[in-house]
C-alpha cells in the first residue's frame, strides 16, 4: 500500500505541476518494483527466511532502470523531440510488462506454490494480484506493439492507465478487507483464551475422557479420519505451515472440527500441537541430514516454527539434544561410515 501510495503521489506530482511533461513520472519506474513484491510476499508465506540481499538483488532491476532514464533525460537535453519520447516510452512498457509477466508466471508455475494453497485468506490476495498483473503485463505488451503513438494522448494508454488505477483501488480495498478479518480473528483468538483460562480449573482429565468415551463416532470412523488426517497433512506437507491451527485442519481435511480433537485423543493419543510440532522436528531431522549447510534460523522457519527458541525447545523435547549437536553427530557418523 506504500507503494501504491508513492506511485500515486509521483504520477499526480508530475500530472498536476508539470503537465507538459506527462511522461515525466516514468522516470521512476515504481512497476520494475511491483514484481518483486509478489515475490518475497510469497516466499514470507511459505515460511522463507527474506534476507536484505535478497530484497536488494530483486530490486536491481528497478535501480538500474532509474539510473538508465535519468542518463537518457541529461543526453537528450533540450533534444527530446516526439521520436525519443516515444522510445523511452516503448522501452517503459517493455521493462513493465517484462517484469509483470515474469513474476507472475514465477508464481503460476513454481512448484513451492503449493504452500500458497494451503493458506486460507492470503491464497485469494495472491490470486488477485495475479490476475491483475497478467492483465496490466498483456496490456503493456499490446501498447508496446501497437503502430500507434505510445503518449499520453493515445487512447490505448489512456485505458491502460484506467485500468492500472482501478486495479490499485480495488488492491486496497482487499488488503484492508484482509486486515481487518485478521483483526477479528486475533479478537476471537484473544475472547478464546480468555474464556479457556477462566474455565481452566472447572475442566478436568476426567471430564475429557468421558466426553472421548461418549462419542458417537465408531472405531471404523476414527480410523477412517485417522488415515484421512496422516495422509493429508503428510502429503500436503500441512505442519510446514507456522500458523496452522485445530480448525484449519479441520476444515482442510473436511472434518467436524470436536471429531478431529477425538481422533487426536482416543486414536492417536496425543494433542493436535504434540502432532504436529513431532512432523515438523522429523522434517527438521531430514533436513539436518541432508542439507548440512542449512543455518539453524533458516531451519526452524522452514518447519513451520515461529520462532528459534521455540523450534530448539521442541527439538530437545523430542531429540534429547539440541538441533546442533544432532548435526554434529550426522556429521561425525557420516564421516565414520565414508
């Protein structure tokens, strides 16, 4: 939203104040910027550590391309007739529908967007913002090759500029739409754990084994919803997501979310969390073994964990070491066995 806040601001500066230069704003190239957006927006929710690097390596483009028009602006000088404008024009739409297009099919087609899928709201502002700039990327590439002036007054880029405009609205109006679900949904989390805790010393072992004991479900049912649950979360690779909780599985698996809790407890004999954080140490131990290079940080992202200290308490809890100390000793044993 900062973003679009800035190119807004730049495209209306130059509109209102300097209106006998409309193509002034492309200076900037604030579209090479939109791209990579999607891109580390998409690695955050597949739980990728996003190093500064990275950020500036996918920002090079962008740079570059100021550093470019800014070159271009000084050697026309006074020089800039209809001809050059209308290049650097042509090489503006070029550089945004490359970028567009590219990170979109990045998105379409890479095989760690499965991730995305797993996500419940954040999948749908993906998909949008997807649409939206396959859209602009196709559009970019008709003013590109179209015959006909590429300027302002050209009614081609009058409806492209429409069309962008419009779609930056309607992108703010779903990203304040998803925040304020995540708004209510932190408030019905907080209401949750407020009433557990009040009700924590009225709820006894007792109580929950003879709710387990009273179910309706035959043992055919539970062991069906078992195999259901193992297969799915191991196949969709469900415990790598940090904020997975007992009702997005249950609605995942398609399944009443009080059956789920009873497959946990009579079938499996553990809780949801013991699960899961017992999937994630596993797929940890995996990646210890085969990716020696992995930092630790790194590690406990990619298993779903939210934080380092979280990620290590629960692998002692389950390893009886430390994730570094089960490195060293996958090391050492595959030294000896070389």
């Amino acid at each position: 939203m900062m973003l679009i806040a800035a190119n807004s601001g730049v495209v209306y500066v130059n509109l209102e104040y300097f209106a006998n230069k409309p193509w002034l704003y492309r200076m900037v190239p604030f579209s090479l910027l939109y791209g990579p957006m999607l891109y580390l927006s998409a690695k955050f929710f597949m739980n990728y550590r996003i190093s500064a690097k990275k950020v500036w390596l996918h920002c090079t483009p962008f740079i570059l391309s100021c550093i470019f028009n800014l070159t271009f602006l000084y050697v026309m000088g006074a020089e800039r007739d209809r001809l050059s404008i209308g290049l650097f024009n042509k090489m503006f739409y070029a550089q945004m529908s490359l970028s567009l297009l590219a990170y979109t099919l990045w998105l379409l087609f890479s095989k760690k967007i499965t991730m995305i899928g797993k996500l419940k709201s954040e999948r749908w502002i993906f998909v949008f913002t997807g649409v939206i700039f396959l859209v602009v990327g196709a559009m970019s590439l008709v003013v590109l090759f179209s015959s006909g002036p590429t300027s302002e007054e050209s009614t081609t880029v009058y409806f492209l500029r429409l069309i962008i405009y419009l779609f930056m609205f309607l992108f703010i109006v779903v990203i304040l739409a998803y925040y304020l679900s995540r708004l209510k949904t932190e408030y019905q989390k907080q209401e949750k754990v407020l009433i557990s805790d009040l009700n924590m010393d009225k709820v006894k072992g007792t109580e929950e084994t003879i709710r387990y004991k009273s179910s309706s479900l035959t043992d055919e049912q539970l062991d069906a919803y078992e195999k259901d649950l193992v297969f799915k979360v191991k196949r969709d690779e469900l415990f790598l997501v940090n904020s997975l909780s007992l009702g997005q599985l249950a609605e995942h698996l398609k399944i009443p979310k009080h059956h789920l809790t009873q497959v946990f407890g009579i079938k499996m004999k553990q809780t949801f969390y013991q699960y899961i954080n017992g999937l994630r140490i596993e797929h940890a131990c995996r990646l210890l073994r085969e990716r020696q290079e992995i930092t630790l940080e790194d590690l406990s992202i990619i298993c779903g964990f939210n934080s380092k200290g979280a990620f290590n308490r629960q692998f002692k809890a389950l390893t009886n070491c430390t994730p570094s100390a089960y490195r060293d000793q996958e090391s050492d044993s595959s030294k000896t066995s070389s």
